[in-house]
C-alpha cells in the first residue's frame, strides 16, 4: 500500500511539473541601450539570446534648439542649445547595433527618443512647447527626421520615451488654450508619429498612476488602441520623509520610508490599475524594470550639543553591490535584495567622505534587484497577468550575473 501511495505521489509531481510548464508564458526580455551601455554589451552579448525579442537603443531626443524651435537631434554629447540639457541621448556610432543585428537576426532594434518636460530658465515650458507646434511643425522637426534616421539604420520601430507630462500647467506665460488639455495634444502628437511608422511599430513608455501626484498627462485608453506595445516605467517608488525648514537639518532625509526603488506591492499595483481601471491589453503591456540600485548612509552628526540622525542616497551600479563581500539577505518572500555593511565593513572612502562633514556613518543599506528577486517578482507578475514581458533600464548598470538570469528567465 505504502509503494502504491508513493507511486501515485510520483504521478501527481510528474503531471504537476508538466501543468507548470504548459502555464509557463515565454516572456519578452528587453534591454535598452542607452547611456554607457556599450563596454557592458561587450561582456553580455552573448546571454541576450534569441527570446531578446526586443532592444532598445535610445540614440535620439527631442529638444529645444538655439532659434527656439522643438526639433528631433542625434547629437552625441554635444547640445543644440542652452535648454538642450539631455545630450547623453545621442548617436554614438552603429557598430554596436550592427553587431546585434548579426548576433540575434530574429530580435527587433528599435530606436529609442527620449523627451523631458522641463521648465527652462525663462519660465518656458518643455511640453507645452512641443504640444503646442502644428502638425505641419511636428513632421518638419520631428518625425520625419525621426523616421529618416529609422530608416537609414534599419531600425525596425520607434519608440517614444517622452516623460513628465501633465495635462494642465500653472503658468502666466502661455494662453489657456497653450497651457490645458495636454493630455488630447499628446494623442494627436501619437497618432502623427504612428501614420508617419506605416507599418512598423511605435511603443510608447508610460509612467506608474499609483503614486502621489502621478503624471497625468496620458490618455492611456487612446495610447492602448494606438500603439503596438507600452512600456510600464513601474519604478522611482522610494519615499522618504525630510526634515522641514524649521529644523536644523532642513532638506536632509529624516527617515526613509520605501527603501526599494520597485517594490513587489507597488509594481504589481501599477500593473493591476492598468489592465483594471484603465482597460489596458496585457499582451500590449511590458512592465519595466531599473537596475541601478538603492544607497541609504544613515548618519549621525551632532549640532548644538544635540544629535541627529539623517540619510543620504547614493545609486550604485550592480557589479559593485555584487562585489561586497556580505551577507545577501532576501526579504518579501525573496522579492527584493539587501547588504548592510556596518562597522568595519563600511567603506574607507565613505568614511572618509562623511567625515569631513562632521557626522558618523552608522549602516549603509543597498536594495537592488538580483537574480533571486528578478525571478520571485517579474516572472510572477508577467505570467499572473499574461503580460508582454519587462523591458530593462539598462545595459551599463547591471552585472554579467543579472544577465545570465535575465536571459534564462525568458526561455
């Protein structure tokens, strides 16, 4: 009977192990290239294998030139004018995307324009600026420029990394008509860009709604029936509190509320009011995920005969985490990475650093993604709501570990 039991305890592993493999969804892995991305590509290139579907090399912006105009440039480190403060978002030459193009003939390249809304120097404002041009302006400056450049490399789709839009400004600058109602701006700026691609793709990056003070400048519903696929930038949730203007520390952290910059909570929340409130497809979907880790140095330093206590941030790149040589500790169900160096552990540099200051270093903190926590958390929520995949910001701040589990964790 015992032998029996057993057996049939084997059957139900083996037909286990096969349902999960069925339910298992390969998933989109794909990394951007950006800014100093090109010695870690060299080390990697071989671990972005063919279910790299997708990557990204973010060689253009869009920026304010020197006779006030919004226009398209590639200039690689070199800004077209004052406002142009952006200029790591340029070409650097296409050996690189030649070498992937040859690497993985199946994966798609895409080139990547980047876009802040900022308010210069004159009280002008970034967005409002590019919202307001026509039509007849946005393909003169910007897409057809855009496009000409896509089509030159062989770049098989665009997309649009335009960040910080809000649908209405405060400003005494601009008439009403110029300063509200972005958010209908930006569709008719979408669908110029989406007609000048024909038939090739636009994805277009999104910012997180469940945050304090969201961008709101994005008809996701008319984004979701428009383009191809959206990029979720479900990161930048860390919170901390500060000490107010009365106080003896004014502007310095007080206390560190979310430490990690993509907490499972908050990222799988972000996903969820999408597809829910919001009706976004989640084959479109692809949830994006940054791995440039957290630095909190909790320092004391006395002032007037009183102590206080304060944190600095610091983002260190990955292989330097890796190398600390503590203790990996896993918290949330291994869905996050933590090292806590105290005492003689922490740095000479930083000791030294602070020490200039006056103040003590207690602990230092690092929260980062790792192979562990990548797996726990992004194959969690990609496969529980049938997402696209994650996209990666970015080659040039993660490690050869990171993209080894990135690459299997695809498959």
């Amino acid at each position: 009977m015992k032998k029996i039991g057993i057996f049939f305890m084997g059957i139900l592993l083996f037909f286990n192990a096969i349902t999960s493999t069925a339910l298992a969804k390969e998933m989109m892995v794909n990394p951007f290239y950006a800014i100093s991305s090109a010695s870690e590509y060299d080390k990697v290139k071989d671990d972005l294998n063919g279910n790299t579907n997708q990557m990204y090399f973010q060689w253009g912006r869009v920026a304010m030139d020197a006779e006030g105009k919004m226009v398209f440039t590639k200039e690689f480190n070199k800004p077209i004018s004052q406002q142009d403060v952006n200029i790591k978002y340029g070409f650097p030459g296409e050996d690189k995307l030649k070498d992937y193009k040859e690497r993985y003939p199946k994966g798609k390249a895409f080139l990547s324009i980047f876009f802040q809304t900022i308010t210069y120097e004159d009280g002008k404002n970034s967005g409002i600026e590019l919202l307001k041009k026509s039509e007849e302006e946005w393909k003169a400056y910007i897409t057809n420029p855009m496009i000409a450049m896509m089509n030159q490399y062989k770049f098989d789709g665009i997309v649009l990394d335009f960040e910080g839009f809000r649908n209405a400004y405060d400003s005494q600058i601009y008439s009403e008509k110029e300063k509200n109602d972005l958010k209908t701006k930006y569709n008719h700026f979408l669908k110029v860009v989406k007609e000048s691609l024909g038939e090739k793709p636009l994805i277009v990056c999104i910012h997180p709604t469940n945050v304090a003070g969201y961008y709101d400048g994005y008809d996701y519903g008319f984004i979701n029936e428009n383009v191809d696929y959206i990029i979720l930038m479900a990161y930048d949730y860390q919170y901390v509190t500060k000490y107010d203007a009365s106080e003896k520390l004014s502007g310095k952290i007080k206390r560190v509320d979310i430490p990690q910059t993509q907490p499972y909570d908050k990222v799988k929340e972000s996903v969820e009011k999408l597809i829910k409130e919001y009706k976004i497809n989640p084959n479109k979907l692809i949830v994006g995920l940054n791995l440039t880790g957290m630095k909190w140095i909790k320092l004391k330093k006395d002032i007037d005969g009183k102590t206080y206590e304060y944190y600095e941030l610091g983002r260190p790149y990955l292989d330097g985490i890796e190398r600390l040589s503590v203790k990996e500790e896993y918290l949330q169900d291994l869905k996050i990475s933590r090292k806590v160096l105290e005492g003689y552990n922490i740095l000479e540099k930083d000791r030294i650093e602070f020490e200039k200051e006056g103040a003590k270093i207690e602990k230092v903190e690092y929260y980062y993604e790792s192979p562990t926590s990548i797996y726990n958390k992004y194959y969690d929520i990609v496969n529980h709501y049938n997402l696209a995949g994650v996209s990666i910001w970015r080659l040039g701040t993660g490690s050869e570990n990171i993209w080894k589990s990135l690459r299997d964790i695809g498959k």
